[in-house]
C-alpha cells in the first residue's frame, strides 16, 4: 500500500473528498469525510461489489474497514514531526450481519498507541450507526527509525 501517499492526501484533505492515493480504495470508489474524532470513510454502491446476490462482498467491506483504520491512525499520528512507517501486523473482522447493496460508512478510533504497536479498531455500518455490518481490530506496528 501506498501509505505515504495516503498520509499526504488526509493531511492536506478538504473536508471530503476521493481517496486516490491507493488503488484498492479508488476500485472501491471510497470517499472520506472529515469529522470531530477523525474520519468517516463512505464506500458507495456498485455492483462491482457484489458478492452474494442482495450483499456485498465481504473483501469490499474488510478493505473498508482496513481503510477506515488506517485513516484513523494517520489522522492520530499527525502532529508527529516524522510520521512513522506504518505496517500492518494482523487485521481481524467480525461479519455481523449481511451487508445490503447500499452505501457502507465506516470509521474508526484508536485504542492504543504505543512506540512501536497501535491497536485500532473499526466499524461499518449502512442506515444506523448503531446496527453495525461489521467490526475490525487491527494491529499496526509503527517504524520509527
């Protein structure tokens, strides 16, 4: 993943806007918009994204998640001088509940940051909030060399 792109693009971001800068997020058509705590990542419909028929595929909405994550802890790490490399140590997804053909929000929070590990979590959801799709933990390793 181009991550350094990814944190030039929500350090300098607008209020909303594409995510480009990775061409996994920019296949799914992800869209970010700013919030108080960070970010709200939107993945809107396509029926490229369609696993079983009515749903969607449950790799379009880890990637989401993972996306929204990522985000998350850029936006965390931005008042750091030299931001470090991050990499990815293990993700984890909990499915919910079939995801509907409609657009899918996600957005994150960061749990723990330490020197060398960040845990974050995630969570996608399409008409409320609080009926979740799908979760994620994600375990980051963070290079400061």
């Amino acid at each position: 993943m181009n991550l350094a792109a990814l944190t030039r693009l929500l350090g300098e971001a607008e209020d909303e806007g594409e995510i480009t800068a990775l061409p996994y997020a920019a296949t799914l058509g992800l869209r970010y918009r700013r919030a108080d705590a960070g970010f709200i990542i939107a993945m809107p419909y396509k029926a490229d994204l369609n696993g079983a028929p009515g749903r969607l595929h449950g790799g379009t909405v880890a990637g989401l998640l993972e996306i929204a994550s990522l985000a998350q802890l850029i936006h965390a790490l931005g008042s750091e001088t030299a931001t470090p490399a991050i990499k990815p140590i293990t993700v984890t997804i909990d499915y919910l509940r079939a995801a509907q053909c409609e657009e899918t929000l996600a957005a994150a929070i960061v749990t723990r940051m330490g020197r060398r590990i960040a845990n974050v979590r995630a969570e996608a959801w399409q008409k409320e909030r609080s009926a979740p799709v799908a979760t994620a933990h994600m375990n980051v390793m963070l290079d400061r060399r």
